[in-house]
C-alpha cells in the first residue's frame, strides 16, 4: 500500500514538485544570477553532483506517491540540459502525474518546443521582462534581444504547449514601463501574462524594499488603460491573483510574494539539482536525498517497513514555515 499523503503543521498537502534540472544559464538576469556572481570564475556543480535523470525520476515517482500532481520543472535553464526531452518523457510515464511543466527563459525554446510536446510535456511558462531590447538586455544580463524569445513562444503555441504563461518580474527603477505594453502584446492570445514581485532570493541580487512595484501598483496601471475585475482563484496554493480583461479579452495574473505572502496555502516542495528537498524558497538547508538514495537505503526509498521517520514525510511533515517560491 502506498504510503498516506502527509500533511504538514498547517494541514496543507504537498501537491506541487518543482525540479531543478540544471544550476547553469546563458542569462544573467542580475535579480537572480548577477554577472559579477556568477563570472567566469563562478564554480558550477560538477556532472557527478547532479541528480541523474534515473535518480529524478525515482525520486519524482515517490512524491507522487505522497500525493504530488504537478511537477514543473525549473534551473537555471532547464532547456540547457543534455538530453532534456528524455526527461520529460520519463516524467510524463509517471502515472499521477497530471500536470507537467516547464519555466523557461525562451531562448532555445524555438529549437526544442517541438521535440519537448512530443516527449509529452503539457504547457509551459516563459520569462521575459521587457519587449523592449535594450530594457530586456539589461535584465537577462547579456545583451539579448526580444525577437528570439517571441519565436520560441510562437513555437510552443504552435507545438500546443498552451496554455502559455509569461512569467515578468518587476523592478523599480528598471521595467515598470514594460508592463502595459507587454500586456498589450498577450492580450486576446491565450497567453497569460503574469507579473511577480521582484524578491529577495538570497543575499545576492541587490535587493531592497525600494525595488519591489506592489501588484497593487501593477494591476493600477494596467487597469487605468484596460479595465480589469478579479477573477476567481482556480485551485487551493494558486500563487498568482487573477485579473480578467473586462472585455472578455483574456486574464493576467500578479505573484504579490513581497506585499501579501501566501504561505498559508503553499502546497509546493522542491528538489534542488543535488538532490535536496526543500520545502521553502527561502529555507536554509534542505534535506539530503542524494545520499541515502545513492547509498541503496530505504529511508530514501520510503519502503513501508522502514519504522524510521523516513526524509520526504519528515520534511513535508515539517513545513510550516512560510514560502513565496514562484519558481
Ligand atoms: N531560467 C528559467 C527562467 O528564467 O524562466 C527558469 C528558472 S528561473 C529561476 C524561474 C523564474 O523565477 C523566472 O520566471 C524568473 O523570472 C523568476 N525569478 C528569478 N529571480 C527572481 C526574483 N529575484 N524575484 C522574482 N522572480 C524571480
Ligand atoms: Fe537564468 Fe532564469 Fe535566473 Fe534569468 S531568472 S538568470 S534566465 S535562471
């Protein structure tokens, strides 16, 4: 019999998987991996650190097993990842797995969107900042233009990886002038633009107060140009607040981690690349999966002899503390 689904101290079931697959990225979006961090000189995980796709898959299919449906999988860049669409295929053949996707910075998504909807994955989400060059250029960090990611979207639409979620984070001081016009762009498509807080992951990204734009403010200037009435939320643990184009043209969503945290109702956990649960963006530390999984013990395994504590039920057992994880 498969172990019961644990709740945590909150009462909130662990619905939602994300997987790191990679700590590597052809961007520097400075809000994440700031070019003077992650230089030349910045050292990377090994091959031999990362979970294998053999390993994720068997740690995915233990969480599914404690009551996980949707895995999304994240990076770094995930579409940086040698032989990606076979783990997507491996991840798809997971019975229980109802919902699989995909966060990614579009810009080798043109090339793979095909081969990863054929692999079987359902729909993805795709960062972009700015349509404007020279505002995006500064916050992927390398210079890049709009066009190739435009082409990578227009690519998963076609391939149906629908439906599509522009993922925007919003500085002060850097993109709120992007706001409207990237709205305007998605409006009417299908497509779901969805504005998140500019947060603070780590100490690394020159965070302060003073950067965040409330999505209070982001939904007010959308709303002054192109009147907007909430929607109903969709699902318990539904990061985003939906806002419908009172002209039935479409929705849009704002991640308001900053000015009002939903950890009451997060039902995500996340395993990093080498292989760590964690069970908040901003906890410290984790719980080792790698090692007893690569040791053969049981206590990864969460054989139903096993009389310890075993890791995955302990640690989502444990949640309680708050978490504003978007990624
Ligand atoms: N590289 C992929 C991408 O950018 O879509 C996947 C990984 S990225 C870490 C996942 C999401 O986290 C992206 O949508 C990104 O914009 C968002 N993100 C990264 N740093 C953030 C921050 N400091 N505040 C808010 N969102 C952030
Ligand atoms: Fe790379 Fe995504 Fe982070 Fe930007 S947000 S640096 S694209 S991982």
């Amino acid at each position: 019999m498969p172990p019961a689904a644990p709740l945590d101290q909150l009462g909130r079931p662990m619905r939602d998987l994300r997987i790191s697959v990679t700590d590597r990225c052809n961007f520097r979006c400075p809000y994440c991996m700031p070019a003077e961090i992650y230089g030349e000189k910045y050292e990377f995980l090994a091959r031999p650190e990362l979970l294998s796709f053999e390993e994720i898959e068997r740690l995915a299919r233990l969480f599914v097993e404690l009551g996980v449906e949707k895995i999304r999988i994240t990076g770094g860049e995930p579409l940086l990842r040698h032989g990606f669409p076979r783990l997507v295929e491996q991840l798809k053949a997971i019975e229980g797995v109802h919902d699989l996707t995909l966060t990614t910075n579009g810009w080798l998504l043109e090339k793979h969107a095909k081969f990863l909807a054929e692999a079987g994955l359902d729909r993805v989400t795709v960062s972009l900042d700015s349509l404007d060059d020279e505002v995006f250029g500064r916050m992927n960090g390398r210079g890049f233009d709009v066009s190739r990611v435009l082409e990578g979207i227009d690519a998963a639409d076609a391939a149906g990886l629908r439906p599509i979620k522009i993922n925007c984070v919003v500085e002060r001081g850097c993109n709120e002038a992007s706001i409207v016009p990237l709205a305007e762009r998605f409006k009417g498509t299908g497509h779901i633009v969805r504005f998140i807080e500019f947060m603070d992951v780590g100490t690394l990204n020159d965070w302060n107060l003073a950067k965040v734009v409330p999505a209070a403010e982001i939904v007010e200037r959308l709303h002054s140009v192109h009147p907007l009435r909430p929607a109903d939320r969709r699902y318990r643990g539904e990061v985003a607040q939906r806002w419908e184009y009172e002209d039935g043209s479409g929705e849009i969503g704002v991640i308001a981690s900053v000015s009002a945290p939903f950890c009451g109702d997060c039902t995500r956990a996340r395993l990093t690349i080498e292989g760590r649960l964690v069970t908040c963006l901003f906890a410290a530390g984790g719980v080792d999966l790698r090692g007893p999984l690569r040791a053969g013990e049981s206590a990864a395994t969460a054989t139903p002899r096993n009389a310890r504590p075993r890791p995955i039920q302990r640690a989502a057992r444990r949640r309680g503390r708050g978490s504003r994880c978007t990624r």
